[in-house]
C-alpha cells in the first residue's frame, strides 16, 4: 500500500487545492497499485517526520510531495536529510541539470537556485527533467520514501518517467481494476433501488460506489484480483447485465468526461459542432476545446451576454427578446439554430438562464435554464431547473445538461 | 488545532479531488481556527477509527466529511455510531426534513432516504436543510468531532449555518492572519532574491510564503497573535514596504482571482469588456462569467476556432490569415478590433497560439501565443512562449496573461 504525504502550508489554508493526489491516484491505480491514505501536513520538520513515521507503519511506500523550492519556507529535503540521518552533498548531475534548463530561460541562474543542487547523501537522485528540485529516492527495511515537487506538471512528469516505473520493478502487484458507467436521470437512491438486486448478487471481491456529479450519478465498480484477466471478464458481465436494467439511461461505460464522450460521437459520425452561451458564460465552450484534438469538430461559439449579441451575432428577433424574454424557448431555440447557420455546422448548442445569485423574477428564478439543440431538421429544447444551488453550480449543471442533451439528439443521427 | 478526515474511497482513487479541505480550511481560518493536518482515508471502518483516533490525540476539534449517502457504501454513520459506543435511533426532526425536502422534488421519498433518519443517539443532530444526510455532532473530554456530507454544496451550507458558529462559540480563538499580494514579472527565485533584505527582517510571528501559480508568484504573510489589530497594523506596514521594493510589479493585494480583480477594475471605471478567443476556447469569457455580477461591465464573447469564424465573425482579413497565419501578431490585433468594434465595448481582448499537443511548427512551436487588448485609440499586443507546459497549462496561462494585459491598458484609463 502507498500513502501519499502532501507538505505546505498552502494547502491547510486553503489557498491552492490538491489535485496532485487524484492525478497519483489514477497513475498508481493503473499500475496496479493501491492507496491507503493521504495526508497534509505543514512545512513544519516535526509534523513532517510523525507523518512519514506513521505512514511508514503501514505502507511499503510513501510519496511525499512539495516543500522542495528554492525559498525558506520549504523544508522537506532538510528535514529527509535529517530522518534518514544523512548530510547534503553537491550533486553535479543535479547542476548540469539546472543549468541546461536555465539555458532556454531568460532569467539568470542565481545562488538560490544553485542551492537546489545539494542532495541528501543517502538518496538516489532522479532527475527532474522541467524543474530545478531533484526528486529524491530513499530506501529503508525494503520500503521506499520518494520526494517529489508539488508543482504539477513537474510531479506529473517524475511520476511518469520515473516513480512508476521504478515502483513497478520494485514491487509485485495485484491486478487491480476500477472501472465506472454514467447513468443520467436517476437520483442516488432511486438509482440503488432499482439496482439492488444486480447489487446484491456482485460477487465478494467486487465493490460498487455511487458518485453523483451534477445531474448525473457514476457507478464504479472496483475489484483486486490475482488473475487480472478474469478480473476483467467478471466486471465486463456484470455491466452487460446492468445494461439490460437502465438501458439507455446509462450515457457512458468510462469515466471520461462528458465533452470527450460528446468529442467521441461527434468525429465518429463526422459532424462539426458550434455554441452558442449565454448563462454558461464560455463553459460549454472551454469543455470542448480543453481537449486535444477538438479543433477536428468544434468551429467556435458565441457567449451572448447582452442581448444585443444575441439579435447581432446570432439573428435572435428583438421582438422575440422582448415579448418572451431571453430566458424563454422561442430565444435559446433561435440562439440555436442561428449560431449553427452562421457557422455552418452540423449540429449546435445553445443555452439561456438564470445563474445568479441575482436577477431571478418570481416566474423565472434564478436556476431557470432553456437549453436547445439544433441540426439541420430538427431542433429541441427543454427547460430545467435547478434553484438552489450556487452559480458555479447552476452554470456546471447546465453544461452537463446541454451536453447530455447533444448527445442524445447526435445518437438519433 | 482541528483536523479534517475526508472519508472516501473515490478520494484515494482519484475519481474526485477533494475541494472541500480548502475551502473549508479558508473558512476556519477566517473564523480564527488553524489546520493541522488533512487525512484522506478510505470508506472502511477500521480505517476511520483509527484515523479518529489519531486525530483526537492531536486536536480539540475533527471534522468528517463524506459516507453519509443512503447507500450499502457509505459506512459514516454506522462507524461513528460505534466508535462512541451508542446505537441509531429514529429521529423525528430529520425525518420531517427530508420530508420537506422532498416535496420541491419530482422524485418520491423511499426506503434508503427514509433511512437518513436514523441517527446515533449520542450525538447533537444538526439539520441539512439542502440534503438528506444530517450532520451529527459529537462530544467526548472537551473535544469535539462533526460529520458532515461530503457533496460540496450541502457541506458548505452545514460549516456557514451552523457548525462555524458552534464552534465559535464553544472555542477561544486566537487571532489569525493570512493576506497576500499577487507578484508579476518574477520567477519564485528572483523574487526571492529581490526581497531578501525585506523578508529577513520580518518579526518572527510573520511568516511569508511563496506560491507560483501560471506567470504570477503570490506571497502569503501569515501571522498569530492576541491583538488581531497589532496583527493586521503589522501586515499592513509590511506590505507598504513591500510596495516601494516592487512597484508596479504587484498587479493585486489581495487573494482574488484575476477575473475578480480584472472586473472591479471594469466596474470602478464604467468600462465594457468583449473577448474573442482562439486557443484560450471560451476559457477568458467562462473565468470572467464566473463571477456574480460580470454582466454589469461584460457583453460577450466569440470562439473563434475554425478561420471561418475569425474572418465572418470578427472581420479578420483572410489575406492576412494566408500570409501571417493564425497565430500572428496582424491576425490578434484585427480580432482584437474586431470584437471591440462589433459589440460596441469599451476594451476587448483577443487570444490566438498554439495550445498543443499538435499542431506545433519549427516556426511557431506549441506553446506560441499572442495576445492583444485593445480600446479605442490604442491596440497592444504580445508574444508569449510557454513551450513544454500542458495544453490545460497553456491555456491557463494564457488566460493569466491576456487578464494581466488588459489590466496594465485599463490603469492607463
């Protein structure tokens, strides 16, 4: 088992959120390994050293991350030095490296960072290819202690190259196997009502979580097994049975997200797509493009705050927008339906509501959203309401629901 | 001191990233409580016993989060019922609010929901007036331990209403400080060598941080003393000295998103915005959406992927995207104006690279990126390369660095 030891203060008051642990996660998980536990802990060398003194209790391996900069306030490679009862050496190799990568920076190799170049002596350094903290690997009693940076994409990169590979020499695995459906339409519980008899008959060494994410509910079924292929074939038939339960309602057998299922459809059929926002605000359209690739399918959007953008850019008749408002069927429809003209795609996207925290009306509170979608024959729309919950909330439920909707009208085609 | 046990097995796989420790964390520190340390641990029962215990060794106050669906998963409740020696009862009040609850849903109250009612009887019940789950709190020697569902919203309701001021009030607190100023145009080094003079000499209850985050280093002071007016006056000092080091090179004195300071600019000067977005996706227009209130000072936006878009949309010279191409200083600049001009706003920004992983020339590598803000009598614009970084990272920092731009032309207003 692994635990993973997240040091800084940043993370105890709240100023940066970990995302480092669930990314190490999914990787450590992939290469058949599981977590135990994580924790955070202060620059601070006492709770530093408790926290690995626990972790090493009941883990084969401890992955501590951050506290490795340059500055004062960070003191996880003192504090290794110290608990693995070593000194700091000058490593060459570890210089080589910075200085390189100072070489494509404009800014100067100063006495700070030449300082990164000292290493425990009873570590094996790794290289950190894109920054300058080495990553540092202890050994002790057969147990393993790697230290790595806290900023992301430097972690991402020893974890990749490195720390796993490494890990996955070291220690023999288990076959471990998580995977999940998403199934939109159902609460949590309706949802393990309808389901409890496929439930209770999974077999032992099968686990079943219920995840609701905004308008839809993920179920994950996880299982350790010597024989990974057998594993495998059991988890298979048991989603094949649950498919013969919910149908069509479940969307996905994956645990993407929902713009790459959406992505997915749209180059297998073929089709281009375009947006057009008002109360998503660009959301729709910062899902879409946040994946590589989605300039094959996506053309562009158009987040039409004020209405004049909407009668300008998207054709919205103005007598509409004021007879029936924008948050109204007639409006998100013509949003719709103008965006997909004006860009010539195939399908479109639109969307009109309330997200608030002001500007609801007693017939339209806030959380009131039309969502319509267009292709060239048919165009569909649907009005949802999610009063209540916050703005982030109401716009995230939104782009759910508007995607959800897209891919049920681009099955049809 | 207080501890936050995250109970979850999505946590330790890395389906979710746990947000809830850092806003939670923001909050208790505002209300004068520190953090000593986040443990994530699994949904076993062995596992949160043992974390409890841990966690009452070191601190007066543990709070749980999460295990409290109605489903065969969830173990919360069940454990906490053990671990302080007590059985569930019925309880009327929680079943009348689940009741209310759903009576504004479309779904009916079945057995699993009813079952929330339950709780243990040695607890304090605290009613969810936005879930199902109620929060249960637990005394024992002084110390106290609070459960609470792990769904954002219905925790965030929980710690604001009600178990803040509990603990407020049960608690004597110390005052706390955490402010930060928003540093541009250093790396984490170079400042740090910049202000050496300045952080040496900071009193020894002032601790300073550094956090980089895409193009900007934040700099945290925090402090704990009796006098909270002390504190504040010291800080305040502190950063005035700050100021005559860094000059115009501190974009912020605060923690807020660039978006938030981006729009109180706005707002303050009576000035509109509009965007027209090539690499960046919809990402500008979705951060400055995201605040309440953005319709005030923001009229709309274009994603401009396909060429098409710039030139019918934005009125882009498609000569120029032949001979320039895409990502050039001429085409950043038309769209800029274009946006501007066509809905009629005060500024406009415009984003145009390559935000990878494909699509890189020798010429224009991935990670190439102009930027350009624009009013009516002055257009500027910059290239920027952050070559080697993520397409999720690229794309932050361009949005980073296309806020900041606007922000230097708007001082100049």
């Amino acid at each position: 088992m692994i635990e993973i030891i997240t040091i800084g203060d940043e993370i105890l008051i709240g100023q940066i959120v970990d995302t480092n642990s669930a990314w190490m996660a999914v990787e450590l998980n992939n290469a058949g390994f599981q977590l135990s536990q994580i924790t955070s802990v202060h620059d601070d060398a006492e709770l530093i050293k408790s926290a690995l003194d626990l972790a090493l209790e009941k883990n084969d391996i401890v992955l501590l991350t951050g506290g490795l900069g340059p500055t004062k306030d960070d003191l996880t490679k003192l504090t290794l030095a110290d608990y693995f009862d070593t000194e700091l050496v000058y490593d060459e190799s570890v210089y080589q490296n910075i200085e390189s990568l100072y070489r494509t920076r404009p800014s100067v190799l100063n006495e700070l960072t030449k300082a990164q170049a000292l290493v425990p002596k009873a570590c094996t350094v790794i290289q950190n290819r894109v920054g300058t903290a080495p990553i540092m690997w202890f050994e002790r009693d057969e147990k393993v202690v790697v230290s790595m940076p806290g900023v992301p994409f430097e972690m991402k990169k020893a974890m990749t190259d490195e720390v796993i590979p490494r890990l996955m020499k070291k220690f023999n695995r288990n076959a471990v196997i998580n995977q999940t459906v998403q199934v939109f339409g159902y609460g949590e519980s309706s949802l393990a009502l309808k389901i409890e008899e496929w439930e209770n008959a999974l077999p032992d060494y099968l686990h079943l979580a219920y995840l609701p994410s905004f308008g839809l509910v993920k179920l994950r079924l996880s299982g350790a097994l010597t024989n990974g292929n057998e594993l495998q074939a059991e988890i298979d038939r048991q989603f094949g049975l649950l498919d013969e339960i919910l149908g069509d309602a479940i969307i996905a057998r994956n645990d993407f997200p929902l713009e790459k299922n959406l992505g997915e459809m749209l180059r297998a059929k073929k089709l281009t797509i375009a947006v057009a926002e008002s109360c998503t605000g660009g959301n729709i359209a910062h899902k879409i493009t946040s994946l590589a690739g989605s300039s094959e399918y996506f053309i562009g959007s158009v987040t039409a705050y004020q209405n004049e953008v909407k009668e300008n850019f998207l054709g919205v008749s103005s007598e509409d927008l004021k007879s029936y408002g924008a948050v109204s069927q007639q409006v998100v429809e013509q949003m719709a339906e103008g965006v997909r003209k004006k860009m010539n795609t195939d399908i479109s996207i639109a969307t009109s509501g309330i997200a608030g925290p002001n500007g609801g009306t007693e017939e339209k509170p806030v959380g009131t959203v039309w969502i319509a979608v267009s292709m060239k024959d048919k165009t569909i729309s649907q009005k949802y309401y999610f009063g209540n919950h916050s703005r982030e909330n109401i716009i995230e439920r939104s782009t759910v629901s508007a995607m959800i909707l897209a891919m049920e009208l681009i099955k049809g085609i």
